[in-house]
C-alpha cells in the first residue's frame, strides 16, 4: 500500500512557528502588534516587549519586520549578542553591506555613521528601528551602550524579553527606569486557542482533518496553559499519532474520546505531563 499518508503533512504545519506566511491573528497578538507599530511611530528611544517563553513573541515580532521593512529603515536581530564589538559588526554589516576596519566599539560606530547626516531633522528622518529579540540575555554593558545610542536619535530600539516565573527580568534596573513603553503579550485564553488551531489547519486547507468538539479544546488548553509553543509540540505529536494508527489501526481514529486519549499521549510523549 502506497497511498499517501494525509497526516505526515498535517504535523509539519505545527512546526514552523515563525513563518510569516503563516502568522495566525489572535486577540492578544493584535493588540500587541497595533500597540508596537504605533509605539514605533512616537519618538520614543527605548521600547519593551515582552511575555512568557512561547507566548508567540518571536513569531510576532517576524510579522511586525516584515510588514515595517516596505515603510521604514528596520533591523531585526532574532538572536542575541554578547560583546559590543559583535554587536556593533553586525551593525555595520545590516547598514553598509559589511564589517567596517577599525569600526568595532560604540564610540568609533556613532562618529563614522553621524557624519552622514547634517543635522537633527536628517538623523530623525533617517533613523533606523532596531528590535532585539531575546534581550534578557544582553550583557549589563552592552545594553548600557545601547541605551546611549538610542539617547543619539540615529536609533530606536525596541527590547523583547522573556518574563519568566523565576527571574523578573523586568524588575532589572535597566529596563525599568530607561524604558518609554511597555508592551506585554500574554498567554492565549481556550477561544484564542481555538481560533488558532483553526486557522492553522485551515490555511493549509486541511479543516476537515481537524474534529475537534469544545471539550477536545478545553483539553488542549489544559495542557499547554495557553503556551503556542506548547501547543504546536502537542499538535505536531498528536498528528503524528494520528499518521502511525491511519496506516496500522485506521479504527482506532474513529472512537469518541481518541482525541482527548491521542491528546493524553502526546503530551506524555513529549514529557509536557507526567505519567
């Protein structure tokens, strides 16, 4: 039997999570990127984004670069930096195409860019907006650095964090007296899971592969407490159950509970619950 297992392609939507084409708009994601567009437009020098690991800021942050990049000079680091002299090399390799020689600290970076522009209104209208994804891991120096440069108005940066259980980042010195505008993400509620879900299957035109009743989504959100990331593991698990028992035991899709039972199992299987 040769026939083409429809769920091997169904799992691999959930893994993804960053793709623009394949952003999914929720209430909180909305309100976050309408909050973040009309921040950037204020001028503001330092701007904070942040929520919990998983609550989908990475993915959000691709779509807000992605749509900005047509209107506005815009720079995306999706990973962080440790030193300012990597920091301020992948500057230059974003603005002039690559490395500058001797151009590799805060001070030579400022004096060489400055000279292009003539006064105030050339440096405001050509400021660039830099986002730092992941800007918890940032070094105390360098995220000093940083502020400097956005205080010379040739940059605006916005800061995305996590806000984690154990450690309030946001309690940290830095970000809580330097910061202009705050934005926070938070977790997904059951209705914004559903909708998720939903759109996620069906963009791919695959909606019929998706049978879930109110309480199967309950579930899902039971075991991912709202987390995207969570969901797409349990998701990508769930449907590759599905993939194994369509080509050995077709029967076994077609109980009742098999969602809430293939659910249980996947988040077992990705160690998300304990037996």
């Amino acid at each position: 039997m040769n026939n083409k297992n429809i769920y091997t392609d169904i799992k691999d939507i959930f893994i993804n999570e960053d793709e623009v084409a394949d952003f999914v708009n929720l209430d909180n994601s909305i309100t976050c990127y309408n909050k973040i567009v009309s921040a950037l437009k204020k001028p503001l020098k330092l701007i904070l984004f942040y929520g919990k690991p998983g609550s989908g800021k990475t993915f959000l942050l691709n779509k807000i670069a992605s749509d900005l990049q047509k209107d506005k000079k815009l720079i995306f680091f999706p990973h962080p930096f440790f030193s300012e002299a990597t920091f301020i090399e992948a500057l230059c390799e974003d603005i002039y195409g690559n490395k500058l020689d001797n151009i590799n600290n805060f001070e030579s970076f400022v004096a060489h860019y400055s000279k292009e522009f003539k006064n105030k209104d050339e440096i405001l209208q050509n400021q660039i907006v830099v986002i730092l994804d992941e800007a918890q891991l940032y070094p105390t120096e360098l995220i000093e650095k940083i502020r400097l440069m956005a205080d010379t108005r040739l940059f605006k940066f916005l800061f995305t964090i996590h806000k984690t259980e154990n450690e309030d980042v946001l309690a940290k010195d830095y970000f809580q007296t330097r910061i202009w505008e705050s934005i926070e993400l938070g977790s997904a509620n059951t209705n914004e899971i559903i909708v998720y879900l939903q759109r996620k299957i069906g963009q791919k035109g695959y909606d019929k592969y998706l049978n879930f009743q109110k309480k199967d989504y309950n579930k899902a959100y039971e075991l991912c407490c709202g987390n995207l990331r969570t969901l797409n593991k349990i998701m990508y698990k769930f449907y590759e159950i599905c993939e194994y028992y369509e080509q050995n035991q077709p029967s076994k899709l077609s109980s009742e509970d098999t969602n809430i039972k293939i659910l249980t199992m996947s988040a077992l299987d990705t160690g998300i619950i304990h037996a």
